[in-house]
C-alpha cells in the first residue's frame, strides 16, 4: 500500500517563510519587553517609620 503513494516533497524553510508572508503578510516589529509595561515615576518611601504615638493621644 505505501508504494503506491506518491512520495511527497517537503517544502524547504525559505520556501514555507514565502508562502506564510505571502498568506498573511509580513509580521509587525517586535516590542522590547520594557515597551509592554507601562511605568510611572512615584515619590520615594519614606526613610524609616514615624514617631510612635504616645499613650496619651490614644484617647
């Protein structure tokens, strides 16, 4: 039964990158990764923690 299949050629590297640009077209740039999160500039901490409060505050 396998003989009497024709064999078939497999299409080299160069010409599947033809046929999917020319199906889909040709692929956007890539994005370097610090393009895809956004980041926002924020006031630094504070140097350590506050003065503690005092017994008579509580109240």
């Amino acid at each position: 039964m396998t003989e009497d299949r024709e064999p078939t050629d497999r299409p080299t590297d160069d010409e599947s990158e033809a046929r999917r640009r020319a199906r889909f077209g040709k692929l956007p740039k890539r994005f370097a990764p610090e393009e895809l999160v956004e980041t926002k500039d924020t006031e630094p901490p504070p140097e350590g923690p506050g003065e503690p409060p005092v017994r008579r505050e509580w109240v």
